[in-house]
C-alpha cells in the first residue's frame, strides 16, 4: 500500500476516538483508494510508454523527411538542369528542321532560277535581233512587218519583266525562309504562295532523288486571294506537308517496284487544292502514298514523332506547321485511309479586315 | 519534217518561235510544242506518219523527259524518232542516262541556240 496511506491508516487504528466500525469504513476506503491509485499509476505508466515511443517515432519520421527533402532538392536541380539542356536541344532542332528544309529548298532554288534566267537572257538577246531585222523593215519601208516586229518586241520585253520578276520572288522566298526571327504579317496571294513553295519542294527532291518522280495535281480557287498571314511561316507549312506527301506516295512506289507482280505501273500523286469558303479558306495536300495507321495518327503533330528512318526525318515538321497554324488562328487536320492515301488541311480564318481587300 | 519540243515552261513556245523566226516563215523548219510528257506522246500519235525531231526537256513534272525518251525508244517499232536531250550543265547522272536509253544527242542549258540551229538543219 501506498505509504502516506499506511500512515494514515496506521493513525486511524491507533486512535481511540473511533469506534470500530468506523475504523472498519475507513479501512475500507483508503483500500479502495490504494487500488485506485495503483491503476492510476499504471495507466500513466503506460502513457508514458507510449508517448515515449511516439517521440521515438517522430524522431524517425523527421530524419526520414529531411533525407527526403534532400533528394528532392537535389532532384529539382537536376530536372531543372536538364529543362534547360532540353529547351537547348529543341531550339537546336527547330534551327536543324529549318536548315533541312531550306536544304531541301537551294536545291529547287537553283533549278527554278536558272529557268526564268535564261528566258530574260533569250528574251533579250532574241528582242535585239528583232529590233536589227526592224531597222531593215523600216528601210525596206515594209510598215506591216516593222509593226508585227514591234508588238513582238513589246512582247519580249514584258516576258523579261515577268521571268525577272520570278527570279526576284524566288530568292526573297529563299531569304525568307532563312531568316530565324518570326516574320510580319502581310497580304499574300495564297495561290501564287502555294504554287511557288509546291515547285520549290518538288525540284529540291528531284535534284536530290534522280529517281523520284511524281505527278502534280494543282486545283486552284481563284476567289482565294489574299489572306494576312506571315508568309513564310506559311510557306514553311506548305514546303512541309508537301516534302510528307511526295515522301509517302514515293515509299509505296518502291514498295511496290520490289513486288515481282510488277505492280509498277504505280503513279506516285500529290494534288494541292485550295478553296473559299464561307469564313475560312482551306489549303488541303493530298496524297496517294500509304496513309497512316488509326493507332498512330493521333501522334502525327506531336514533337519528335517519325516513322522515318533516322537521317530521313525529324518528327518536327508537323509539330512545327501546327503551332504556326494555330499562331494564325487557324486549324491544321489529318485524315487518312490506310493503304489508299492522306490529307492534311489547313484552315485559316478570313478576317473582316481581309474581305475588304 | 517536223521539230517537237517538250518543255514544262509555256514560254518556251513564244522562244523558239522567235528564235527561229526567219526559218519558219521561210518553211524552213517546222515546230510543234508539248508541254508535258503525256503530251509529247499524244501528239506523237497524230503526227505518225510524218519524220520527227524531239527535243525534250528533263526535268518537268508527271513523265519526265527520261521516262518519255524511254518510251519513245521502246514503242515506236519504225523507225524511232531523233531525241535529242536538253540536259542541266553538269548533271552527269541525267545525262548517262539519257546516253544508255538511247537519246541521239544533247544540248546543255542554257541552250546555244546558234548550235542548235546548226543542228537542226543539218538532221534535217
Ligand atoms: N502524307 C503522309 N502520309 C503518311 N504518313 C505521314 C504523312 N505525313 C506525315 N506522316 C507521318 O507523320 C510523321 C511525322 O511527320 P513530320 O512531323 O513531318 O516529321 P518527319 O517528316 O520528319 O517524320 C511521319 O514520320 C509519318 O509517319
Ligand atoms: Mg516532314
């Protein structure tokens, strides 16, 4: 029993003034709150316990989160790290991707150049003939010829405008598409544009392919015209779904070459149509290749996804020519029959200010 | 006999009817234009009969020149018609080419035209 309850029933029992049964009540009492008071012990014995452990626990745990925390600082440095190592890559992709296709452009910059050069150099030479032949007219005093000989020379000269013209478009189109900073906006012809980045691409992979050979199938709105855009941006659109038709309808031609049934008669065809519509104008490039699989269309606008053999494509194209569409208001869509063929769409909006001019 | 030229640029056209001015108006020489490969062959088949001279661009879209040259010398069981290739300076590739299909002979670009009136004239 607890001592200062010993003693105070030690006290109880040696007193005289109590009567026996009270002694007795009291006896019972202080028993009853010595076993009280034991539990009690016991149970803060036991808390004690716990808590004890608790602490111990808690101990454990805060070490644990700041190991933790530790990691994640060190994780966070290392992710930030390779962020800006990706950002890095990716500028140097895009870079890469229009290096490639401005590649893909001198090519057929050069071919589609010498064309018109040569017509300002015949045109020319030719026109200085003429004029040596109408000065023999004139002495001759044959008026009808000097006149038909004038309106050919007329003729020519506006042929050299025209073919100097062309040439000069080229090369801006060239100096253009080279240029890293996002260009202006202004009105452009959607149809000469398409017509103009449609050549380009398909000399560039001439000259680059001796083999690669496919027919063109242009369908033009005239009611098109003009459109504000950044040309070159569009441009590099253009140049880039056409680069994946060719592509494709030129892998189901070699396909096809391998077959002994000699299916060979395969014509490899790309059609660029344009068209007006209500509210929006759509340039839609279309091929016979193979078309792409349901499972991966989704994936086709997306960074970095290639089907091509490495060297052959970046899996930027798409991922670049839909974040300049979207820049212009516009929508880029896809769909395709597998085996039979694809389209890609591009819509862009015709503003008000648009319809005016 | 008659001089078919193929070439993808309408203006070629206008060109050679200037160029040899003179020489048509005197009915010296007699020309025809294609403006694709499928073109060339279906105006070859309304002019069977009559001896041809083709000149033929390389590069043009659809049936290429090399592709037409090549048909040309396979189809036409009589006597084939004179091809005469006009091939980009420095394109050995085309031109070998050209040479192992059997075109007859080949003018460079930018066309000599002195040289090929030359030409003209003497096969003719
Ligand atoms: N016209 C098409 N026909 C079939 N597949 C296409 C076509 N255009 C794009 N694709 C698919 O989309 C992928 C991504 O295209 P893109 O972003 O231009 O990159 P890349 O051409 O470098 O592969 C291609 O690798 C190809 O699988
Ligand atoms: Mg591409």
């Amino acid at each position: 029993m607890n001592q200062n309850l010993q003693h105070i029933l030690d006290l109880i029992n040696e007193s005289s003034k109590l009567s026996e049964d009270d002694k007795t009540i009291v006896h019972n009492a202080l028993k009853k709150a010595d076993k009280d008071l034991v539990i009690s012990e016991f149970k803060l014995e036991r808390t004690n316990k716990v808590k004890r452990t608790t602490a111990i626990l808690l101990e454990e745990t805060i070490e644990e989160l700041e190991q933790k925390q530790a990691a994640i600082k060190q994780t966070n440095i290392a992710l930030n790290k390779s962020l800006e190592d990706l950002k890095s890559t990716q500028a140097q992709l895009v870079q890469a991707e229009k290096m490639a296709s401005l590649g893909e452009l001198t090519a057929g910059i050069a071919h589609e150049i010498q064309n018109p050069l040569n017509f300002v150099n015949n045109f020319s030479e030719v026109s200085k003939e003429l004029l040596e032949e109408m000065l023999e007219e004139l002495q001759n005093g044959d008026t009808e010829e000097v006149n038909a000989i004038a309106n050919d020379v007329i003729q020519n000269l506006e042929k050299i405008v025209h073919h100097g013209q062309r040439a000069d478009g080229i090369i801006k189109g060239m100096l253009q598409h080279s240029r890293t900073n996002s260009g202006e906006k202004e009105a452009t012809d959607i149809n000469v544009l398409v017509d103009e980045y449609l050549r380009l691409a398909y000399h560039g992979l001439r000259s680059k392919d001796k083999t690669f050979n496919a027919s063109l199938d242009t369908n033009y709105d005239d009611s098109v015209g003009k459109l504000n855009i950044v040309p070159q941006d569009i441009g590099r659109v253009i140049l880039n779904l056409i680069t994946n038709a060719f592509y494709a309808s030129n892998e189901k031609k070699k396909e096809l070459e391998k077959e002994p049934s000699g299916l060979n008669r395969f014509q490899p065809t790309v059609s660029i149509t344009t068209k007006k519509e209500n509210n929006h104008i759509e340039i839609k490039v279309s091929d016979n290749g193979n078309g792409i699989p349901k499972d991966i269309i989704a994936k086709i606008f997306q960074p970095f996804f290639t089907t091509k053999p490495t060297g052959q494509g970046t899996g930027l194209g798409l991922s670049l020519s839909y974040d300049i569409i979207t820049a212009h208001k516009g929508e880029l869509n896809a769909n395709s029959t597998e085996g039979q063929g694809t389209e890609i769409i591009i819509s862009l909006p015709i503003k008000d200010q648009d319809k005016w001019k | 006999m008659k001089i078919l030229v193929v070439d993808d640029e309408q203006d070629v056209k206008v060109l050679f009817q200037q160029r040899f001015r003179k020489e048509i108006k005197k009915g010296e020489l007699d020309f025809v234009f294609a403006f694709s490969g499928e073109e060339a062959i279906k105006t070859l088949e309304t002019i069977a009969h009559e001896a041809v001279l083709i000149l033929s661009d390389i590069n043009m879209p659809g049936m290429s020149g090399l592709q037409l040259l090549e048909i040309i010398k396979k189809d036409y069981v009589a006597p084939p018609p004179v091809v005469m290739m006009v091939t980009a300076y420095g394109d050995e590739e085309n031109f070998n080419t050209a040479k192992a299909l059997g075109a007859d002979d080949f003018l460079t670009k930018p066309v000599d035209f002195k040289l090929l009136k030359e030409k003209l004239i003497q096969k003719k």
